[in-house]
C-alpha cells in the first residue's frame, strides 16, 4: 500500500484554516473576558450609585459627592467607551462607520473625568486630614459641586471640542489611509500637541497632585500614630503603677506590644496608600507612556500594514483596556468602607456584615489639650481595611480625665 495514501499534505489553504480557527478561538475567548470586565464595571458603579441614591447618609457625607462622581464617570466608561471596542476587538474592524469621532471623544471625556475625580478625592482627604476643621466648615455640597463640575468641564473641554473641530488628528499619519474603507479602522495617532497636552491634563499633572497628597497624607498618619502610641504608653505605665511588685517583667512585654502595634498600624496605613496609587498607576501610565510616543513614530507606507510603526496595534490595544480596567477597580478601592458595604448587603440581598472589615482611620490630635487628647478622625480614604485602633478618652464626674482605653476595630463612621 502506498504510504502517500495515508500521508496528509497541508497546502497554503489548509494553513490559512487553521489560522482562522485559532484566530476565531482568540477571538472569543477575547470577547468573554472583555463582557466579564464590562458587566463587573457596570455592576460595581451602578450598586455605587444606587447605594447613594437609596440611602440618606451616604448622601450626607461631602466626600461621598466625588464618591458618586467617580462611579458615574467610570460607569460612562463602561456603557459609551468599552462595548464598542469590545465589538471591535470581536469582528476584527471597526463596524460603526463615522462614529470613530464620536466614540474617541467619549473615551478621552470619560477617562479623563475619572482620573480628575480621582485627583479630587485625594485633595479631598488631605484637606480632611491636615486641616479637619477648615475642612468641616469649608468643604461644603456647594464647594463639592463647583469643584466637580470643573473636573467635568475640563474633561468635555479637551474631549469633544478638539475632536469635532479634527484639531486632535495626525494628518500625516492618517493620510497613509485614505482609502474607500478608512472608518474600517478607528485608531489613527493623535497629533503631537494634542497628544502630550491632553496626557498632561489627564493624566501626568493629577498623577503628581495623588502623589503629592498621599506622600503628606501617610506623614500626617505616621506623626500621629507615634503620638497615640505615646498614649498607650502612658495608659500602660499608669496601669503598671497600680500593679503588684511581682509583675515587674510584664512592662517590657507590654512595651514590646505597643511597638509592634504601632507598626502594624503604620504598616496598614503604608499597604493603604500603596494600593491606591499602586492600582492606579498600574492600570493608566503604561497606555500615557504609549499615548506620548505613537505621535512620534514614523507613519506606515501607503498600502501597508496597518497601526503604527513603533508599536504594535495589539500592544497599544492591551494597554488602553488596562487603562479602561481601573474603572472596574474604583468602586472597590474607593467605595468598600463599612457604610457602603452595608448598603451593598441590603441592596443585594445578603445576610448584614459583621464587624470583621473596617476602613481605615487617621487621628487628628488636640496638642493643646492635656496629654494629647484625641479630638477627631478622619479616613484616609473610602477603602475597607483591616481595623486601625482608635484612643478615647473617659472624664470623670469632675471632668478631668481618668481613664485612657483603646478599642480594636472602630470602623469608619
């Protein structure tokens, strides 16, 4: 029997079939990822917003106003910006004609509205923090709303007026591709103005203001866990004092306690911080770095491949998703505090959370007052943690003070 007969020869077509089926494999593996990521954005911001509208106290809360901003924000994200691309990403062109225009000035709008409102909430809790009373008679709904209507000014300012006007396109590149089909593909380099403008408006000059107010809000949050610590000190020596004189070892292992919880809480405080910028800057400055270099690539030849000729369209693809994933990641970060939590529940129908997750809290101390008299606290942010101790102080009928407790796991009030 000829051997040939049982041999299988793979011609140019049979090759062109298996890259069309591993391609229509990517490709809906892609698309069920991308709908995961869209449907837990949505889901995320709409039970942000519904929380607020459903129930009162959150909506007494200042903070909370750029809270609700956020979400709305990066809910926009999810219902004008991602699904379009998702669909794109799927059918392997872009199938919604001229509205490339249209949804580009969505995306830049949307994204940069969130990034600002971002900036905000960390100007917001620096001011808390470091001024708690400006702060409580400063900071209010009618300041919240002129501050987050410049941030949506800003974003609808450098988002529809420069791409209605075609002040954002490269010419150079985007002559490369006149072609019957040009709307066949809606990605074409933003010209180099526009492009190191607007990445300095929505991203690199917010970025250093987060930097910036994080880096003094963990000062603040380490000076005044050193004072608290300063406190319990002086509640253990006083303790210490009315003890037998058989327990004299026991001090040192108290204050080998107290040190250590001095840098758990300093260590929370620090994962905190981390976490917020680090989210963040993981998921935005990868696609602004990209953002400020395409402009400067050379434009492909005529008739040539497609995308850019310094980065590849999938690279520049995979980042610019990173970037739309951080509005997943917000309602988490920025809205997981016991308050929003509960409502969650209620609003889910969950069994009522118990006491075991808590925000985070910083002190503001009173240097006047006698032995630093814990007066006020604030968050350091909406995100949920592990419990932060909190100090108060008890007066006697006299009105002075008598005793000095620390209780565990005061969350967020």
């Amino acid at each position: 029997m000829d051997l040939l007969n049982y041999t299988r020869v793979f011609t140019d077509s049979d090759r062109g079939l298996l890259l069309d089926e591993t391609d229509s494999s990517t490709r809906i593996l892609t698309g069920c990822f991308l709908s995961l990521l869209i449907l837990s954005t949505l889901l995320g911001n709409i039970l942000v917003c519904s929380a607020v509208t459903k129930f009162r106290h959150l909506r007494s809360k200042v903070t909370n106003y750029f809270v609700i901003s956020l979400a709305v924000s990066d809910l926009l994200v999810a219902v004008l910006v991602m699904p379009w691309k998702a669909v794109t990403e799927m059918a392997g062109f872009w199938p919604f004609g001229s509205f490339c225009d249209t949804w580009v000035a969505f995306d830049i709008m949307c994204s940069t509205a969130s990034i600002l409102n971002l900036c905000i909430i960390s100007v917001d809790r620096y001011w808390a923090i470091s001024s708690p009373f400006f702060y409580e008679r400063k900071m209010t709904p009618k300041v919240a709303f002129v501050m987050i209507s410049v941030a949506w000014m800003l974003s609808i300012l450098i988002s529809f007026i420069p791409v209605q006007l075609n002040w954002h396109k490269s010419h150079t590149f985007t002559s490369a591709f006149t072609t019957p089909r040009e709307w066949d593909n809606c990605h074409f380099s933003l010209n180099r103005t526009y492009a190191i403008s607007t990445s300095l408006i929505s991203f690199y000059i917010p970025v250093i203001i987060m930097v910036a107010t994080y880096t003094q809000i963990y000062r603040i949050a380490h000076r005044q866990i050193s004072r608290i610590a300063v406190l319990e000190r002086a509640a253990e020596n006083a303790k210490n004092r009315h003890d037998s004189m058989g327990k004299g070892g026991s001090s040192i292992s108290e204050s080998e306690s107290s040190f250590k919880i001095t840098f758990k809480r300093e260590r929370k405080v620090l994962k905190t911080l981390t976490l917020i910028m680090g989210v963040f800057v993981c998921c935005w400055l990868p696609f602004f770095i990209l953002n400020c270099i395409v402009p400067f690539c050379e434009p492909p030849p005529s008739g040539g491949a497609e995308g850019f000729t310094c980065i590849s369209p999938t690279t520049f693809n995979v980042f610019v998703w990173f970037g739309w994933a951080n509005s997943s990641l917000n309602p988490i970060i920025y809205a997981f505090n016991p308050d929003f939590r509960k409502a969650f529940s209620i609003l889910l129908g969950c069994h009522r959370l118990g006491p075991g997750a808590h925000g985070m809290d910083t002190f503001i101390l009173n240097k006047k007052a006698p032995d630093w008299a814990l007066i006020q606290r604030h968050s350091v942010s909406g995100l949920c943690s592990d419990p932060v101790s909190q100090v108060t102080s008890d007066y006697n009928a006299q009105g002075h003070r008598d005793v000095i407790e620390l209780k565990e796991g005061e969350g967020l009030r």
